[in-house]
C-alpha cells in the first residue's frame, strides 16, 4: 500500500494546509486522510484546511461523512476547513442521496476556498527561522 | 422544444447569476434549468445565485423539489441561492401540501434578493475600494 503514486497530498502554506485528492479514495485511505490532517494541524499549527476534491467524479456516502468528519475535528482543533472543487455531477449526488456535507463551508476551486479562509481565519504573523 | 421562445432566462451580473422563469416548467425543464445553473456557477465563478419565480402561478412538488436541489447544488459550488418572487397562491399551496423550499433562503422579489446577497456574499476583491 506503501507504493505507487500518493494518493492524496498534502501541502503547507503559510498557516494553511492544502490537501489535494488525487483519485478516489477507499475508507481506510479516507480514515488516513483524516489522521493525516488532524496530526499535521497540531505539528504545523495550522489554522486553516483547504481539501480539494477536484479530482474526484464520485464520493460515496463515507466519503461525504469522513469530510464532514474531518472539518469538525479539525475545528475541535482550532482550524477551519473549506471543501473545494466539488464537481456538478458530486453535487448532484450528493443532495439527492442526503449527504450533504451538513455546513462544512465549501468554494468552487482552491482560489475562493483561500480567499474564503483569508477572510475568515486571523491573520499570524510570520515567522522567521528563529521561531521554527 | 428548442424553438419558441426561452423559458428561462438566465443573465449575468457582476458575480451573481439571475435565472428568471418565464412560465411553468415540467420536469425536464426544471432539470435543464438545475443543470445550466450549476454549470454557470462554475463556469463563471458565480458566488450567487437568484431565481426569480414571479412569472409562476403554479409550482409543483417536483419543481419545489428542483428548487431545493439547485440551492444545495449551488452550496456545493460556492454559491449561495436565493428564490424570489414566490406568488401567494404559490407560497399558499407549498405551505398546505408541506412542499417547502426547507431552508433554502427567499426574498419578497429581485431587489429584496440583490439586498439579502449583497450582505452575505463575500466582495470580491476585483474592483471597489481595496481595505483590509
């Protein structure tokens, strides 16, 4: 499971954390997705989350519940989550089969979900190399 | 049904999408019209949605349906919906056959609609006085 291409990755920005979804994920890759944010939020004191599902053409209802998942742990851990790239037909399917992603906060592409979290998460100064 | 004219038209302004129904819709039209809109969203970077439906005397339960569809749909998107213009014969029967637009958010008509988006959907940055 180690090898071939990642299947999901995930970058820093600043303060954010940027999560692109290559393809689609099974439950166990979702459940690591999910440890991954949430462990990589404390180690980089992220206080935003950005994931990206572009790629994506179709989400499972476990799926859907392990987003929604995530942004509520990472709110416990005092970072905002944007779900980005939602594609019409993932839209489509998701409200006819009700799961939806029940007020996680969503924008068209990674373009609004920043501008979404810089206008919503406050700002930190940067920091030097001294801090780190 | 391509001829004769457009049922629903669809315009554009600043970063909202208006769709103003003509007359009544049967299914088909009604998913065109979900279909069209959400693609617009995307391919116009829309952050809000209207749709204006004076011109209904009638709205059945599929078309409420739709509506509620559309709205979600477009939350997915990035966009936030707004319905208006719902008749009082119209408000009347969805209320009695517990056909609502549940949750989705509706203004009197196409001014108290720009009004309702104007205060909730972010600016964006392109033009206006720049301020942090």
């Amino acid at each position: 499971m180690s090898s071939g291409p990642a299947l999901v990755s995930i970058l820093r920005q600043d303060s954010y954390l940027i999560a692109s979804v290559h393809t689609a994920l099974d439950d166990s890759e979702m459940i690591r997705l999910r440890n991954n944010l949430v462990e990589q939020i404390g180690r980089y004191r992220s206080n935003g989350v950005i994931i990206d599902v572009a790629a994506l053409d179709v989400l499972d209802s476990f799926g859907a519940k392990t987003l929604a998942t995530i942004a509520e742990m990472a709110r416990l851990r005092g970072a905002l989550t944007v779900i980005v790239g939602i594609q019409p037909d993932v839209a489509f399917a998701m409200v006819q089969l009700g799961m939806g992603t029940a007020g996680v906060p969503t924008a068209l592409d990674l373009e609004e979900g920043l501008a979404y979290l810089n206008a919503r998460v406050p700002r930190r100064p940067v920091r030097g190399p001294l801090g780190d």
